[in-house]
C-alpha cells in the first residue's frame, strides 16, 4: 500500500540508537532505520523480535541430519551391502562425518536461503535507497505517515535532542 | 586528534577516521588503475599459472606416471600439496567465525581478505586429489547418485570419501559465508559508483541491499549461525584430513593424536600465510592504519599457540613411538629423524618449534620485516612437515626388499609452482577488484574504545560498547 514515510537523518550510531529508542518509546510506527552497518541493540530499540531463522535453520540442520542417515544406511545396508573389513553393514560411527558435512552444508545453505526469502532480496534487484548516503555513513529513521494525525513538528522536536541532521518528507512510497 | 574514552581498550582503527573515510580509504583503491608494482606481481604470478596449467595438461594426457612415485611410494608430492593448501585455508576461517563467536573486535580488517584467502587456498587444494584421480574427467563418480553401474554406490566407510565430502562442504560453506558479508559493501559501492558498468555489476551483485535495520538483524542473526557452524566444519576439515592417514595401518600414520595435530598445524601454517599477504598488503595497499602492528602482534601469538601445539605433537609422536614397544612404529620414527629423508625432517623441527620461539619476543612480534620472514620460514616448515608424514613413512615400509626412495619429477614441481601461481594470480585480482577490507564491519568497530563527539549522560543502558571509566 502506498504511505508516506517521515525521515530523519542522523550522523552516528549513538543518536541514532538514542532517536530510536525515544521514538519508538513515544509510541510512533517505525516503518525501518537504515544503517550503514549493524548497529548493535538497534534491534532492541526498535522492538524487533529475535528472528524467526534460527528455527529455519535448526529445520534445514535437521534434515540434512536425516537425510545423510538415511541414504548411508540405505545404500550401506539395504540396497548394495558390502563387506568392508568385516565390519557391520550398519555401522554408524563410519557413518558421522558424512552426516555431519551434510547438516552442515544444508543447514548453512538453507537458513542462508530463507534469509533472501524473508528480506526480499535477490540478485539484480533493483535497490531502493531511502536518503544517499544510507550506505555510506548516513544512518535514517522512517516513520510511517498513514494519516492526518502524525505531528511532524513534534517528531522533529524529539529527533533534534538527537542531534538530527535532516528531516524529510518521501511522498508516495509504495511499501 | 583521538581520545580514549576507556582505558581498557585500545581502538582497533588507527587514525581517527570518520566513517564516509574508512568507504573512501576502501573503495579509492578499487577506483584508481592498478600500479606498476601490481602488474610486475600479477605478471609473474600469471606466468606461474600458465607452467602450471602447462603441467597438469600434460600429465592428464600422459598419465600418472609423469610423477616420481613408486609401488612404494604411492602418495608423495601431490597429496603434501593438497594437505598443505587445505592447512592454509584454515586460518580465513578461524578469523571469521571462530574470532567472531569470541568477540575479538580486531579480526574485522583482515577477515574479508583471510576468507577469500581460503577460498583460493581451498580451490588450490581441490585440483590435487583431482588429478591423482588419474582420470578426472571420471571425478564424479565420487558423488553418490543413482547410476547405470549396479548403481554402484560410494564406500561410506572410506576417509577419502569422507574428504570428498569434508572439502566441498567447507569450501562451499566458506564461499557463501564470505559473499554474505561482501553485500553490504557491494551496495556501498553501487551507490557511489559513477560509471553505468560499475552501476550494473554492483546491483547485480549487492542484491539491492539497502541498509534496512530489519534486514541487518536478520543478516546478524545468519552470521552467527554461519559462524557457529564453520566453527566446528574448520575443526572437522582437517580432522577427516588427517583420518585419510589416521585410519590407515602404516606406521606414522596409524596414529590417534592426528586430529588435533593437523588441526593446530592447519592454523598455524594458514596464519603464517595469513601474515605473508597482510604484511605486503598492507604497505602496498597503504592499509598500515587497518592492519595494525597490533594485529600482527597478535597473529604472532597465534602461530606461536599452535606452532607449541604441533611442537607438543612431534615429541608426542616420538614419545608414543618408543613408549608403545611397536617394532615398526619404533623403526618408522628412527628413520625419520635419521634416515635417508632426515633433512626434510629437521627443516621442519627447525621451521615449525625452534625459530618460531623467538616470538617469545615482544619486540619481535612488532617487527615487521621478522615477522616476514618468519611467515615465510613456517610456510617452508609447515609443507615439509607433510611431506615428512607423507613420504617417510611411507619409503620404508615393512618389508626391507620393497624399500625405495622417491623424488619429485619436473613435472610434480611446476605443477606445485603452478598451484602458488594459481593462488596468487587469484588473490592479486581479488585484491583488484572486492574491498579488501570489509568495510561495513570495521565501521562497526570504529567506536571501540574511542570518544567521538558524543554526550555520555543520554547513554543510559546503551547495547554499545563504551564503558564510562573515565571520571
């Protein structure tokens, strides 16, 4: 949907985790903060929950687990048994190095994956940059501007204790 | 003019650099034409490419038998070059992931460099068992998939297999794991790239990364478990290394210490590499402010753990062998130490324990010309140190009559010339054109330790790193 989003622009990673955590404790929306680095306790600041991937990464950890045991099994035992000095057809400490490769490469590839997914990010994309110099050393709050209620006045009176730069105005943003 | 602000911690960046510097100091580096200096080192190593190609046609379409191996000797030069580049690769990833689950801040200028170190090294490792393959051509056929052969499966129960597995787990884990953290330098350098080529490459390559607090902490969420799992892939890779010989019958190789061994072994070599690049980086790429002595000095103090480590390896291997009453375990060390190969084994003694001691030597460690050298000296020690498990162990074997001795052909030498060329042919041009240093991640430790323009009494429960000890 289209919004209007309400920047501020900030020189450095305290005043922009300070602004955050004001804003944020002010009771507005914050749309994103764009840094050009991570910012630790940004996250914090800006009320986000701990990412959901770990989960996605224990699923694809565990079945590339399941996967190594079932194949080494499978074809050690079942499909085409042979006698490797005299050792069981099932012996599952021969087995672990491949099963831990396996859910290693699949668990690291997968949570990799899921995190393009989750972030919508894909090669070629074509990046939408909020304020130049975001990557640079630049660091943004935007505030989302959904109806005639937002006080921009006010908001710029609180990021101005933070040392703001600039405050902006992004007309029509399709979020 | 820079302030400490504690005084427990001394900034990692020297130089007090503004943020859009650290961008500029990285990135001016990619924008200028490369030097002379550059073109001489890439020239040569180029040329060491093409012997090295030259070789390896060759013996692919001539066979094996090009090499000096023997029914005695069936592994030899290749298989010591394989080891030894897999070593090398180690120490990328200790500095990226294992460095980084530890906090140590100062790992951020020289991981992006370490990290693609290992890739090249890992790829220059990969063709050696490739081409021992006889047929490569044939190579996957170590792949497990359903086949026309039975389908005739792969031996799971086999070391090499495992190192089949072991290898191209880590060298893909390592390649993903270094272009995550090269896309936020990508987009950095998307946006300030005037040419409409530049523009392209680095929008395709960056992802269009925007800098989105939301999408860094998820990116921070899968660096660390990145890291958590190329903790234990590192440790993994050189231990399924070492279980090729390990797992064997033939004494020297037979032994339950290899792990561990190869493992600190791998780091300790892999460092001194480290330190061989850095060093010259550093001063050609004017990074003296990045790549501090501090961080030499504390590479320095790696090798100088792991070299004690590999030191304790060798006297343990020589106390097991007398201690284990093993005739031929016994035999197998004697002649190592004084038999027809003794001066391999003592170059790697000499390499490996006794000259890296002098790092006990604060004023050594900090200086830097020493510190080359004796980059360099381990890399020597730490190839003979396979070459010694490899060939002597194996030259002498059980029965007297089929004792032989072996001895690289041309061939085996330009091909291990060719790998170096490789290498650096490779790293030259990484150095051309990726951030040598990850931009993003020294910004994020350029406030350690240092005031800049900041007004403590708002930082209440600040996640930051200061700590207020001054009054």
């Amino acid at each position: 949907m289209d919004a209007q989003l309400f920047l501020g622009v900030f020189s450095n990673e305290d005043d922009i985790l300070n602004a955050t955590r004001a804003t944020n404790a002010a009771g507005y929306k914050i749309h994103d903060v764009y840094t050009p680095y991570a910012v630790h306790g940004l996250e914090n600041a800006m009320g986000l929950k701990p990412s959901r991937l770990t989960w996605a990464c224990l699923a694809f950890a565990a079945t590339g687990l399941m996967l190594a045991v079932f194949v080494q099994f499978w074809i050690g035992s079942i499909d085409w048994p042979l006698n490797v000095g005299g050792k069981p057809f099932n012996s599952l400490p021969a087995y672990l190095p491949v099963i831990f490769e396996l859910t290693v490469l699949i668990g690291g590839l997968g949570v990799v994956f899921s995190m393009f997914v989750k972030t919508k990010l894909y090669p070629g994309k074509t990046e939408w940059v909020p304020y130049p110099g975001v990557t640079n050393d630049r660091f943004v709050i935007a505030l989302e501007q959904r109806d005639a209620s937002f006080d921009s006045g006010a908001v710029q009176r609180l990021w101005q204790q933070f040392n703001m730069l600039e405050a902006k105005r992004l007309a029509e943003v399709t979020l | 003019m820079s302030m400490h602000y504690s005084k427990l911690r001394k900034p990692v960046i020297e130089g007090d650099k503004a943020l859009g510097q650290i961008t500029d100091d990285v990135a001016r580096t990619l924008e200028r034409p490369p030097t002379m200096l550059w073109w001489f080192a890439f020239t040569l190593s180029f040329s060491l490419l093409v012997i090295g190609v030259a070789a390896v046609s060759y013996q692919i379409k001539v066979g094996i038998g090009t090499w000096g191996l023997n029914k005695t000797v069936g592994w030899a030069f290749d298989i010591t070059n394989f080891v030894f580049w897999v070593g090398i690769g180690h120490a990328g990833t200790l500095i990226s992931a294992i460095l980084f689950l530890f906090r140590q801040r100062w790992r951020t200028s020289i991981n992006r460099s370490a990290e693609a170190m290992t890739v090249i090294a890992v790829i220059c490792a990969g063709i050696f068992p490739l081409i021992h393959m006889g047929r490569p051509w044939l190579f996957f056929w170590i792949a497990p998939y359903p086949n026309f052969r039975g389908p005739l499966w792969v031996n799971f129960r086999s070391p090499l297999l495992w190192d089949f597995f072991a290898i191209s787990t880590y060298f893909t884990i390592s390649l993903v794991f270094w272009y995550i953290g090269l896309i936020p330098d990508l987009a950095t350098l998307r946006d300030r790239a005037k040419s409409k080529i530049k523009k392209v490459i680095y929008r395709i390559t960056s992802f269009g990364w925007n800098g989105s607090a939301r999408t860094w902490h998820r990116y921070e969420t899968v660096y660390v478990l990145l890291a958590a799992f190329a903790t234990p892939l590192v440790l993994s890779v050189h231990s399924i290394v070492s279980m090729d010989f390990a797992t064997s019958v033939i004494p020297g190789w037979h032994t339950t210490i290899f792990p561990p061994y190869f493992v600190a072994g791998a780091i300790f070599s892999g460092f001194a590499m480290v330190l061989t690049l850095m060093i010259i980086a550093r001063k050609v790429l004017n990074y003296q402010e990045y790549i501090t002595l501090d961080h030499i000095e504390k590479m320095c103090k790696v090798i100088l753990t792991t070299g004690g480590i590999v030191g304790l390896a060798y006297a343990t291997e020589m106390f097991m062998a007398w201690y284990s009453v093993n005739h031929y375990e016994r035999f197998a060390f004697i002649n190592r130490a004084l038999g027809p190969f003794a001066w391999s084994y003592w170059i790697m003694v000499s390499c490996n324990v006794i000259i890296p001691q002098l790092l006990w030597f604060k004023k050594l460690r900090r200086s830097i010309a020493f510190v080359f050298v004796m980059s360099i000296v381990i890399n020597i020690g730490m190839w003979f140190e396979r070459f010694v498990i490899i060939v002597t162990s194996l030259h002498r074997d059980f029965l007297p009559s089929s004792w032989a001795m072996y001895k690289p052909t041309l061939i085996e030498i330009a091909t291990l010339m060719g790998s170096f060329g490789l290498f650096f042919t490779a790293f030259l041009l990484f150095a051309r054109f990726i951030p040598f240093i990850a931009i993003g991640e020294v910004k994020g430790v350029l406030s350690y330790g240092r005031n800049k323009n900041r007004k403590p009494a708002i930082i209440q429960n600040s996640e930051t790193e200061l700590e207020a000890v001054e009054a």
